[in-house]
C-alpha cells in the first residue's frame, strides 16, 4: 500500500501531528492529508474493484478524503496504535456511507443477495452444516450454473460488505472487520466489549470453507487484490468474487442468528 518511510520522514510526520494535536493548525492538518491521500488512493481502488463502471474511482476517493480528514481530527498519537490502521476502516467507512446514499445497487440484485442469503440460513438450520451448491441451489429450484451467475451478480455488492454490517441494520449496531481492526477502546468496557467482537467474528470465520477462509485472510488482512488471489489459489479472478461473495453470505448468517441467540 505505502513505501517503507525513512527515519526523517517519520520524524517530519511525527512533527506534523505534534503541531496539529498541540495548535490545532490548518497547515499542518492539510500537509496530513497530503501526506496520507496515496492511503485513500488505495482504499477505493480496492472498494472500486466490482463496481458498476458508472462509480468513478474518482469519486470514491473524493468520498475517502472526509473519512481521512475525521479520522486526522480524532487520532490520539499517543495510542500504540499506527494512524493508517485507525484510519482505514474510517476511509472505507465514509465511501460506503456515500455509495449508500447515492442508492447504487438495482433492487433486483439485492432481492438476488437476500433470496440466497435466506436459502443458506435455513439449511444451515436444518442440517447443522454449510450447505454445499448443489443444496443451496436445489432449495431455491435453481441449478449450480444460475447458481454461480447470481453469486457473479451480486459480488459486487458483497465485495466490501466485510466492512459494512454484518449484523444489525445500521452501522450503530452489530459487528464489522473494522471493528475489529480499528481502535475504538474507552477504557476497560471498551476493551471487554472490542474482544467480544473479535471472538464472535473469529468463530463465524472458523466455521468456513478452507478456501473462504484463505480468501477473507488474503482479500482484508493481507491487502491483495483478486487477480492475486486468483494467482495463488490457480483460478480465475471471476472465480474468486464467487468465494467471496459465498463467505460473506455465510458470515452473515451465522452472525445474525449469534446475535439471535443473545436476544
């Protein structure tokens, strides 16, 4: 994502963010931003990649920059924590709130999203597994080739979905990869609480296919891309939206009955 800084560069950028945490000045608060912008570049070439081509990258970034900006305002450099790891989630964050806003996806690809999502929750009830394919398509009276279109149909939606809800209907609810990867610790309960997160989505992600899981670690942990996933796993790039897009129609079901079953 970014080049490895050299000691003079870490100690100018250290000196910017002592000046604007100390003085609150514009100056040094916009050299930030221009300092971070390749880190929202990169941001929304990984949000834009699916996209419809009528979503301009541009756009993306421009939406990136409030994140980056916020993220700026709130940073406590005191924290053990690198900015661009709490700045992440934020910039992903503000250009999915956008997308949002601006109501980008077709209803008829989330009716798609949410007929397979319904199809897995209930097998998984029933038979206490993953669902394969075949069982999946078999119970929505479709065959494995519609199947894989739907899961082609609808990737594009599902490809930052990690990082948006995974359970609860806004943002103020339920669980996201951000908030795991974020610092948003208030002291002790804070501290309790972002665990507790991270022990319930761990045991989502366990409870996947070897290569669902190979491809969540490589996509949001690694940072690659999925041409290069592609690369590694031997299959097309196509094939790879397919197996993200299952993983996160999963972890969205197990995340929504695990927040049933604290109701």
């Amino acid at each position: 994502m970014a080049t490895e800084q050299t000691e003079a560069e870490k100690q100018a950028v250290g000196r910017l963010w002592n000046e604007y945490k100390t003085t609150g000045a514009r100056e040094a608060r916009d050299k930030l931003i221009l300092h971070y912008s390749p880190m929202v570049k990169y941001v929304a070439g990984r949000v834009a990649v699916g996209l419809p081509q009528q979503i301009e990258q541009a756009d993306l970034v421009s939406y990136g920059i409030f994140g980056l900006i916020d993220a700026i305002n709130k940073f406590d450099p005191s924290r053990n924590i690198k900015f661009e790891t709490y700045a992440i989630a934020r910039v992903k964050g503000a250009i999915i709130d956008e997308l949002r806003t601006i109501d980008w996806v077709p209803r008829s690809i989330r009716a798609k999203a949410k007929a397979v999502e319904k199809a897995y929750a209930k097998l998984e009830g029933t038979l206490l597994r993953t669902p394969t394919d075949a069982e999946v398509a078999a119970e929505m009276e479709i065959s494995e080739k519609d199947l894989h279109q739907i899961f082609n149909q609808i990737s594009f939606v599902g490809i930052f979905a990690l990082d948006d809800v995974l359970s609860g209907e806004s943002q103020n609810q339920g669980i996201t990869l951000g908030d795991t990867l974020a610092d948003k610790q208030t002291g002790p309960l804070g501290a309790f609480e972002l665990e507790e997160t991270k022990q319930t989505l761990a045991g989502a992600i366990n409870r996947l296919g070897d290569r669902e899981k190979v491809v969540l670690t490589l996509y949001y942990y690694e940072g690659l891309t999925l041409a290069e996933i592609g690369e590694i796993l031997s299959v097309t790039e196509s094939r790879v939206c397919q197996i993200h897009t299952k993983a996160i129609l999963q972890l969205r079901v197990r995340l929504n009955d695990s927040e049933r079953e604290l109701a």
